[in-house]
C-alpha cells in the first residue's frame, strides 16, 4: 500500500482540477494523488481516498464540487459568499454529506489563479489591479492566508481518518528580498541628471539636499542609498540568503536607476551577485514594449556572468496572464511580484508559493509565484504609517503566516535602510523586523 497516495473520485478531470488538487496534495501534503472516475473501483480500493464531486455515495470521505473547476473559459462567476470557521468562504454547496459547507478547491482555484484579474477591473494609475478592486479587500480577508488555512484543515482532516498517510511537515521560512529602484541617490547619474538635481534642489529651495548632493560627489560622504554593505553584513549576521532585484534598464519616466553603461554601477552589479542572489527587475517600460525585457534580462546576464531565473517587476505590474507570459519566453522559473502596492496581505490568499495558471490557455505552466504580504513602501507611502505602527503591521503579516508554516518574503529597497531624510528610523525597523521573523 502506497502511503504517500491519495485517491480521488472525481465526476470527470479538467486540467483546474488537476492544477489544484496538486496544490494541496503535492505542493503542501507532498503526497501523490491518483484519480478515477469509476465509483466501483472507488468502493473497492482499501487506501486513502476521497470523493470530490456532486452527491456522496455512502459515508466516504466527501467534498461537494460547484462547478467552476469543470468549465473552461473566462466569464462573471457568482461567488455565492458564506463563511467557514469564522472566515470568508467562497462557492457554498450546502450538501449534508459534505466534508465543507462550500467547494475548497473551486474557492482556491479562484483565488490562485487570479481569476478576478482577468475580469474587467478600474485600473490604478499605474495601470494596476490595486487591492481596492479585490475580493479579498471588500470581503474583509486580505491579511489572512486562506488556503493556506483550508490546506492545514483539510490535511488535519484527512490525516484523521488515514493516520498512515504519510505527509510532508512543512516549516516556516523566512526570505528577505531588496529592490534596487536607485543604486544611488546622487552619484554616477551623468551630466544632465546632476544639473536637473541641483536646479530641482535650487528651485525647491532645498539647500540641505543640495549640501548633502555635494559632498556626495566631492568624495566627502558616502551615497545614502548605497547600503549594500550594511545590508550584505547584517543578513551574513543574521545568516540569511537574500535576493537582490537589479532595475538595469534605460533611463524613463519610471525608470531612473543609473545607467546600464556606467562603469560603477556593473562594479556593483557584480558586487552584489558575489553576494547575494541577483534576480531582474523588469522596468516599467518593458510591459509595453517586449524586446526592452529582452534587452534587460540579457544585460544583466552578460554583467553577473550567469543567467537570471529571477524577478520582481517594478511598480509591481502584473498584467494578467501577458507579464508572466512575458517572463516564461525569457527564461525566468521563479517570480516574486504577487502582492499589491497599496496595501499588505495576501494577493493570491497565500503565503507559500504556487505555479502559475494561465487561465486563458487553460494550462498549468511551469512559472513558480512566490507571493509577499507587506512591502515597507506600502506602510510608509500608502498608508501613511510611522515606524511603531509599521513594526505593529509587519507583526501582525508575519504572524499569520507563522501560524501556517508558511514563508515570508519581504519586499525592501536599498533606499528605505538608508536612514536618511523619510527613511530616517526605518533601519532600525528592518533589524526588528528580522528579529520577529527569525524568532
């Protein structure tokens, strides 16, 4: 008897279907699942099993299906909301016999796949899905992993009545992760730049940045956003692996690191892979125009000396399914953009990562989503948080996740440990925060 093996009764198969049963049974219970459409056979078979369809047969291992993992195509859903555990539920099916008043799987394939990204949505400036426009935001559930929540639940359930299931104990993670929007804030910025930042600093008659502009250039105060040593020393402290998101694209309107060319700047490039993991950051032009990722995926490849398998976009822009589609073609396996920009929780109702589904093509791909749940841009810029209430707010995130062994990334910049002007405090929040996680 396999006891890694679960099998599962199902009305036909669908490749939703599939895609989510292998993420609770693969991907979280790391256990396999075999399935099959016969209910003789089903009777028959003496391992773990489980029913997954419209009507119970006996007293079998039940959970009532809707309809949404059996369809194909995009289309106005009725989420038919109720509640489970105190928590929002999506999909209620109201059968007796059923392990779960609503569909589990349905509920997840909806959310993991992003499904309401698909659907006609009020874009943000940036041309965003925000969290405003999300279920989870109206409905209350944002900050709370959901299906992560359902998987514990189902696998305590399961376990239950198979004790010799043999399931995968997950643990905990902590990753933290930095984006490079600016390697610096005043040098190596080339001639016009510079002039544009002193005539800026005159005009607002900002004379203490343009003192500190200043002494920048003449070599008598290092650059406020080049951390990378504090950074590279604290997390070798600390012994944690970070991943470092290079923006190194051509200068735009929301493009504004140092130039590609600069000699410094591939020094530090280069720096940074010697310490750390170095992923792309796809510039914001790059949604519109596809040969500008190409360009910067292979850039940055030939500077580090090896290819880039991951990224995070700027201005995280996500265009549903394009953006990932977009990565896939280049080559990139691992992407760390699932989370929103003005506010912290859960994008996909999940802290652990999961393989994208390309819900127009109706197929799972091999493109692996690891979600963040706070970004401390967020706290600060969007929600207008000071450095008591952030800490309060990246407590709360990481506890949820805790709670459910499951992985938390934070999202930081090179800028915001710098301990300068709107960041001044913040570095002492990244070493707490750190602390909490690791604790």
């Amino acid at each position: 008897m396999n006891n890694k093996q679960i099998l599962i009764l199902i009305p036909r198969r669908s490749n939703r279907l599939v895609y989510t049963i292998n993420h609770f049974c693969k991907e979280y219970m790391g256990i396999e699942s075999k399935y099959c459409t016969n209910a003789e056979d089903f009777i028959a078979y003496e391992g773990p099993k489980m029913h997954y369809g419209y009507s119970a047969l006996e007293d079998e291992f039940f959970i009532a299906a809707d309809q949404l993992i059996f369809e194909r195509g995009i289309q106005d859903q009725d989420l038919n909301m109720g509640e489970y555990n105190g928590l929002p539920s999506l999909f209620q099916t109201y059968n007796p016999h059923s392990q779960y008043p609503f569909d589990i799987f349905s509920a997840s394939f909806y959310l993991l796949s992003r499904y309401e990204e698909y659907l006609p949505f009020m874009k943000d400036k940036y041309g965003r899905f925000a969290a405003l426009e999300s279920l989870a935001f109206q409905k209350e559930f944002l900050q709370k992993p959901l299906i992560d929540i359902w998987a514990m639940d189902l696998q305590a359930k399961l376990v239950k009545l198979f004790p010799q299931l043999e399931i995968t104990k997950n643990e905990y993670q902590f990753i933290p992760s930095i984006d490079i929007d600016a390697a610096y804030a005043y040098k190596h910025k080339g001639t016009l730049r510079l002039m544009g930042g002193y005539a800026k600093n005159l005009r607002d008659l900002n004379f203490k940045d343009f003192k500190l502009r200043t002494k920048v250039l003449y070599g008598k105060q290092k650059d406020p956003f080049d951390t990378f040593d504090y950074l590279f020393d604290l997390h070798q402290e600390k012994k944690l692996k970070a991943i470092f998101f290079i923006l190194f694209a051509d200068y735009g309107t929301n493009d504004k690191n140092t130039p590609t060319y600069n000699r410094s700047f591939r020094e530090l490039v280069a720096y940074i892979s010697d310490h750390a993991e170095v992923g792309i950051h796809p510039s914001f032009t790059s949604n519109t125009l596809n040969v500008k990722l190409k360009k910067e995926v292979s850039s940055l490849a030939k500077a580090i000396h090896r290819d880039i398998s991951k990224s995070r976009q700027h201005f995280l822009i996500l265009h549903m399914p394009t953006t990932y589609r977009n990565l896939i073609n280049m080559g990139i396996t691992d992407d760390y953009s699932m989370g929103y920009a003005d506010q912290i929780g859960f994008r996909a109702s999940t802290s652990r990562s999961f393989l994208f589904y390309d819900l127009e093509m109706e197929y799972t791909t091999a493109l692996r989503i690891h979600p963040f749940a706070a970004m401390e841009g967020t706290l600060r810029d969007y929600l207008q948080l000071n450095v008591e209430d952030a800490f309060i707010a990246f407590k709360q995130i990481i506890d949820e996740i805790k709670a459910v062994n499951g992985t938390y990334i934070s999202l930081w910049h090179n800028e915001s440990v710098s301990d300068k002007n709107r960041w001044i405090g913040w570095r002492n929040l990244y070493e707490n925060m750190i602390d909490y996680a690791q604790n």
